[in-house]
C-alpha cells in the first residue's frame, strides 16, 4: 500500500473510429489531502501547466484523490477540457507515449536507485524522417511541466511534489529523446 498521497490524472482521446480514456498517476509529498478545497486547488494547478502541452484531440477529464495507505477515492474533481497544443506534423499511434523519468534520492534495498515514472500519451512526431521521437516543442514543453511537478504546485496551503508511493520524492527530471509504447489494459 501507498505511503504518500495520489492523484490520477484521466484524459480522453480520439482512437480508432472511438475514444480511448487513459490515465497517469502521481504520488506526492504533503501526506493526506485536507479536503476538497485544498486537493481542487493542486489539481487546477496542474491541469491549467498541463492542458498547454496536451494535444488538442485529447480532453481533461477528471482527477481524483487518494489518501496514503488506502484504495478508494475521497474527493474528484471533473473538467472536460481540450488540450490546446496543436501542430501539422503526424501524430503518433496512441500506444506511444512520452516518458518522462524522474530521479529521487532514495534507493532500493538492493541499493539500485530509485526512479518514478510519468507516461503522457497523443504526441506528435518530428515528421516523416524521424517518426520515433515526440516534436521538439512537445517535448521541451513536458520537459517544463516536469520539472513543475519537482519544485511542486501549491494547494493553497502545501507545496506538493512528485513522490513516489513509498515516499521517495522527485530531485529531477527528463523527457526520454525516443517515444515509447505502452499499451492499454484489455
């Protein structure tokens, strides 16, 4: 079970003649939300950074809130807002996605260094020539939105970082040059 607090992100894009809802979550510092007020705040912070680098065939959904040591949700808040980042150049599969890598301070019991991971589906690609890296302004934008998460958005009353579910807390960021795949749950 988690230690630290956690939001889940979901987000709605276009896939095949559909939509497909995916989701990333994050652990932070900060320990329990205090309520729906404070957890309202963090997320619109986010999300307003956010929605700037989102595609614009991707919506904002919701995000929802859990305390450290449980499953089940306490507070949600739903958007329904469209990314507004937009281009010309191809898009890439919705399987792929950007990763973005996090290194922490901590380490295993096996001393390896401890790593926390953020993937961000619906990116566009550098082109034609070059299909397997995200678009430069795509990256170097999650690239900021990174390290946004590192130096933390405030709930009103908390600074909140990116932590990971056993309390390692993020030291710094970076976007991965190529895109990687992940697939979605059956």
């Amino acid at each position: 079970m988690a230690t630290t607090a956690s939001a889940k992100f979901t987000f709605s894009t276009a896939y095949r003649d559909g939509t497909k809802t995916w989701s990333t979550t994050m652990h932070v510092t900060g320990g329990a939300w205090q309520d729906q007020t404070h957890f309202n705040t963090w997320v619109d912070a986010v999300k307003g950074d956010w929605v700037s680098a989102l595609d614009s065939r991707t919506t904002f959904v919701s995000a929802t809130a859990y305390n450290p040591g449980s499953d089940l949700p306490v507070y949600t808040r739903s958007w329904g807002t469209a990314g507004t980042y937009s281009g010309t150049n191809p898009r890439a599969p919705l399987e792929a996605c950007i990763l973005i890598r996090y290194t922490t301070d901590q380490r295993s019991t096996k001393n390896h260094p401890i790593y926390l991971f953020t993937w961000i589906h619906a990116v566009q690609t550098n082109g034609t020539t070059d299909p397997d890296t995200p678009l430069s302004g795509q990256k170097a934008a999650w690239n900021t939105r990174a390290s946004n998460l590192v130096t933390g958005y405030s709930d009103g009353t908390l600074t909140r970082k990116r932590a990971g579910p056993r309390g390692a807390v993020a030291q710094s960021s970076a976007v991965e040059d190529y895109l990687h795949m992940r697939e979605f749950p059956h």
